[in-house]
C-alpha cells in the first residue's frame, strides 16, 4: 500500500520551518529595496534583522551585535562582498559567524572565491524566497548547535584544566634531601591532565622508597588510574616494605587488576627502596624503561635493571602476584653516583626535522649534566636540553627523576642545630672553617658565615620552631661550588609578605631584611613547603681566581 503520510508529513516539516525561525541575522546589501525585502521575509519568520548598506557599516555592525547570520551581497562598491568575506574571516571576533552570499554571479570561479575567503554558502539572485529562507535555517540551526559545542568544549576545558591542578597537587615536585642521597623531579604532561605517576616515601629506620609508572593510554582514564596508583602505592609501600619491593608490587597489581576492569590500562613501574644502613638500593622494574646509572661520568650498562619481573602493573593477564625476591635487582649506593628514572615520553621523543626518536641521546645529555654541580635540577635540565635540540616531548607525559647519590668527602658540615641565636653563631663560624678546608676563599666562606647567621636568625625568631625544637643542616663543597640545605619543621612562611616589607623600617632588621640579605648573597636560592617541613637551597659559587 502507498504511504500516504509522508508528502503530507513533509509538507509539514517545510512548512514549520517556513513559519519560524530564531537567530539574529545581518544583512549587506547596496540596494534599500533589497535590504527591505529580506528585513521582511526574515521578520516575518521571527528573525531579528540588522541591515548595513556598505561593508564598512557591515564590519562594525557584526562586531557590535555579533549576529548568528550574515547575508552578503557580492556587487557592491568599494568594499565588495568578497573582501567583506575575508575581513570578517580574518577578525577573531567575527569568524565563527557563518556567512551566506547572496550573488548574481554565477561562474563557478566567483563561487569558489567567495568558499575560499569564508563564506559557507551561497544563493544565486533572483533568488528563490523559500530556497532562501531553507539555507537561512539551516545556517542557523548549525551556527546553535556550534554554539552549543563551543561552550561544551569550554566547560569540558575548564574542568579538564581544575582536574590537571588537583593532579599536579598530587604530583610534587619539590626536590627531596636525605642524609644520603638528594632528589630532583621534572614533569610534564601533554594534556591537561597526565598518567604519569611517581612518589618518594620516607619510611621508618630511614629508609625512602622511590617509584615512577607510566599508565597506558592518554586522557582523563589513565589520568584517574594514575592517582588511583599513587594512592594505592602509598598504603601498599608503608604496609609491605619490610618484605621489599615484589611483594610492594604484588599487593599493588592485585589492587589495580580488581578496581580497573578494563584489559587496556595497565602501567609499567620501576621502584627502588634506599637502606642508608647497608647502604643498597633494592628495586623491582615491572615493563618499564630501564634507569640510566652513572659512576664516574659514565653510564652503567642498563642491563643490570632488567631481568625479572617485566610484567606490567595490573595488566590483566597472568598470575596475580607476578613478581618474586628472585626478580628483585640489588645495587650498592656509591658515593657521587646518578641514577635516572624516567618515563618513555623522553626516550619516543621525536626530533621536529629528522623524525628520530631521542632513544640513546639521553646518556650523553645525562652525562653532561652530571658533570656541571651548578646545575641543581637535573631533570628539569634534561628535559630543557633535549627541547633546545629539537625533540618534541609534547607528544606524551614526561616525567624525569634524578637521584645523586652524595659523597660523604663533598659535605663539609652537617649538623642538627637546636633552635638557639648562639649555638647558631657558633655553627655559622664552624661553616666558614669547613669550607675554607675544602678550598673555598676566605671571601666566599664570610659570605656562607653570613648566610648562615641569617637563616639561622630567621628561624630562631619567626618559624614558630618551640624552644626545645632544632632544624637540619647541610653544607657541601663539589669545586667552586657551595650547596646550603635547610629543612625546618617551623610554620610555613609568607615569602612574599615579608619581602614586600624589606625597605619599611618597622620590619628592617626582622624577616624582611634576611631574606633580602640571604637573597643577594646567593647565587641561587630555591624554598619550598613539603609534608609541614620548610626547604631552603643555597647555592654559593666561588669566584676568586675565575
């Protein structure tokens, strides 16, 4: 049987889009009686109709009213519609609006013109009143439901943005300091937010234990995961380091198979555990990219990390507790050593002209920075360098964590000073004797003696530090260069506060004045809050003789 309904049923259809349409609409027209005529046949569809005579008054319309449709004519004088297209294409404010031209030309060359300069449709005069009113409609109904996605995309953004510096919260990259070894991170991700993961956890006996993982896959999933891991890592770290890292890796597989029910998001993971008694690293590589180790300058072959293990976390195949003491690998902790942990973001990096993967470039890079004791962060350095020489690392999330492994012969005093102006001064003065035995000038030591007194000043009388309480401190010598440490547990400082404060003389002599004293006397100075500690770095160059 025919379908009677449906010419009836379309009539329908054409004939409500006829009666209504909604947007507001501009129309460019030398001609008044044109203009006239569509200001009605719009009206009358329950538009609202703006209408200009020349392209100038057309520019400064759509940029005033930022209508939904322009209606161009082509043939008018000095600006002609072409240009008018190209203007408003090229006018960020103006080129998300579509634009229809309206034209009495008809070779396919014009046509194809008025397409290349902007304009997303035309309709050839005499035009058709229905045909018109058809392609009006549906220039509006896509320019709403751009609209629409525009502002979906924004809120999908800011979102995304919010998500990325709660994870990046989650994610420090304050430099770590043991009596044994200091830690330096860089990371990056390529989105806004990144699956990447990694942590130091300082454990009883004073032991740390370091990790990084990379999760498969890019976006909002694997970014979940990887926080997902981090807090995993962490109960599964302080419950079962005593038995080591296969058995850290063991509970945390269970726990990531169990909760990610999906064969595709996995992560690789290299984990290492510090005894500072044996003085041993203890490590578990579960499918990641083996570390780069370097003893005097040089790189260790690689191939002591691999081994055992290999399977990657939570990947979903295979035994539940994959991982064994057997797959474990042992290293000793060496005085002076590097050991670099890093995600394969750095190493599948590609070169912008060649095309080729960094791959092996970063021995040679690591190596050079090893070498410079001014460089304080390594892996940020690392990451620069590559960069400089052409390797995009904005392909995936890059995280680089570089462990120097201190050598006792380098530290020329370390103490824990209790919180007391004068044991203060005395520990300053023992400063200024340490370095000058490890060969610095007498200048530079006065300098480290000042630094010193006033730091130590700083935190007597405004960290919050209880009578009774003290703070750590370091001081090494590598050359001509002197590295300060000091870790506080006082109350966290308003840097910016009480340097903005240094010239009042209500505040000279008070925090103001140190730290604009202990400012001027570093060549660097880095502080941070981490875990309710304070870190303050100094770095002193020596430069008599240079």
């Amino acid at each position: 049987m025919p379908d009677t309904q449906s010419p009836s049923t379309a009539g329908e259809a054409t004939s409500q889009l006829l009666k209504s349409l909604s947007g507001r609409v501009l129309v460019v027209d030398d001609e008044l009686p044109n203009r006239l005529y569509l200001r009605k046949l719009l009206e009358a569809r329950e538009c609202k109709v703006f209408d200009a005579a020349d392209g100038a008054t057309a520019l400064d319309l759509a940029l005033k009213q930022q209508p939904d449709l322009i209606l161009v004519d082509i043939i008018m004088p000095e600006m002609d519609g072409f240009e008018l297209c190209g203007r408003l294409r090229d006018e960020p404010r103006t080129r998300h609006i579509p634009v229809i031209m309206v034209t009495a030309k008809s070779k396919i060359e014009d046509i194809e013109t008025g397409f290349e300069r902007g304009a997303m449709d035309y309709i050839r005069k005499p035009f058709n009143p229905r045909e018109l009113i058809l392609r009006v409609g549906n220039a509006l109904a896509l320019k709403k439901s751009n609209d629409a996605l525009t502002i979906w995309n924004k809120r999908v953004s800011r979102d995304l943005e919010l998500a990325g510096a709660i994870q990046r919260s989650l994610f420090s990259v304050v430099p770590h300091f043991s009596r044994r070894f200091e830690m330096r991170t860089a990371y990056r991700t390529c989105m806004a937010v990144g699956g990447d993961a990694f942590d130091i956890i300082s454990l009883p006996d004073g032991k740390h234990c370091v990790y990084v993982a990379d999760v498969s896959g890019h976006g909002v999933a694997p970014a979940m995961i990887s926080s997902l891991l981090k807090a995993t890592a962490s109960e599964m770290i302080h419950r079962y380091a005593d038995q080591g890292p296969a058995e850290i890796c063991n509970a945390l597989n269970a726990v990531i198979r169990r909760r990610i029910d999906n064969p595709s998001y996995f992560a690789t993971l290299f984990m290492a555990i510090h005894d500072p008694t044996t003085l041993e690293w203890r490590c578990m590589n579960c499918g990641h990219p083996d570390p780069l180790y370097v003893r005097a300058g040089k790189t260790i072959d690689s191939s002591m990390f691999s081994g055992g293990g290999g399977t990657p976390i939570g990947f979903p195949f295979g035994d539940e507790k994959p991982y064994s003491v057997d797959d474990e690998i042992w290293f000793k902790d060496e005085s002076d050593t590097f050991l670099l942990l890093y995600t394969d973001g750095l190493i599948e990096a590609r070169h912008a002209q060649t095309e080729e993967e960094c791959g092996k470039r970063i021995e040679p890079l690591y190596e050079q920075l090893v070498a410079d004791p001014t460089i304080p962060n390594k892996s940020v350095a690392l990451l620069d360098l590559l960069e400089s020489e052409g390797y995009q690392l904005g392909g995936d999330d890059c995280t680089a964590i570089s462990i120097h492994m201190l050598d006792p012969g380098k530290i020329a005093i370390e103490q824990t000073v209790p919180r007391n102006i004068y044991l203060v001064s005395d520990v300053a003065k023992q400063v200024s004797v340490a370095v000058m035995e490890c060969g610095i000038s007498q200048e530079t030591a006065t300098l480290l003696q000042l630094l010193v007194m006033e730091l130590g000043a700083n935190l007597v009388d405004h960290s919050g530090l209880n009578e009774g309480d003290s703070f750590w401190l370091q001081i090494r010598v590598d050359g001509k260069t002197c590295q300060l440490v000091i870790v506080d547990e006082g109350e966290e400082w308003n840097l910016e506060e009480a340097l903005s404060h240094e010239l009042d003389e209500a505040h000279m002599g008070e925090r103001g004045r140190g730290l604009a004293i202990t400012n001027t006397i570093s060549d660097r100075i880095e502080r941070y809050r981490m875990n309710d500690e304070n870190l303050t770095y100094c770095t002193i160059i020596d430069q008599e003789g240079e």
